[in-house]
C-alpha cells in the first residue's frame, strides 16, 4: 500500500485521485508522522460497505443461535410467508 503525507494530499489531490481511479489501490495519508486516513475509490469503499452488512448479519446470527434464538423450519417458512404478504 502507498504512503503519501498530507502535504502531498493538499498539494497534488488530482494526481492522487486520479491514480485511485487508475490503481483501484488505497492511499495511507500520514500526518506528523502518523496514520490519519485513507483514501479509497468509491467502488472499493462501496464493496467493503457491503461486505461490512453481510459480516454483519452473519454475526448477528451467530449471537442468535448462541441465545437460542431459532426457528424450526416451518416456523421461518410461516414467518416468511406473512412478512412476504
């Protein structure tokens, strides 16, 4: 991953941009010394977005079946069919 200070950020924002559209690969910006941000493409930053649901359904899930929280089959189906309506 490429490293660029906030100097470079305020003083060449176009080129960076544009090699984000071009590379598709994530700008770490520093500042002092230390991480601050990173920039991505929209297309990448959407994809982690959902990506970001889908993990989190899945957890949610998992706490669910860890509570006890479950349905037999023919209760999801009868649920299912109700919210469906």
């Amino acid at each position: 991953m490429r490293t660029e200070l906030v100097t470079t950020l305020k003083r060449q924002a176009t080129e960076l941009l544009a090699d984000l559209e071009r590379d598709r690969e994530p700008i770490l910006i520093t500042q002092h010394g230390l991480p601050s941000a990173y920039l991505v493409d929209v297309e990448s930053f959407d994809a982690m977005q959902r990506r970001m649901k889908l993990l989190e359904g899945i957890a949610r899930g998992e706490r669910a079946v860890e509570e006890g929280r479950t349905l037999t089959h023919e209760q999801a189906k009868d649920r299912l069919k109700r919210w469906l309506k």
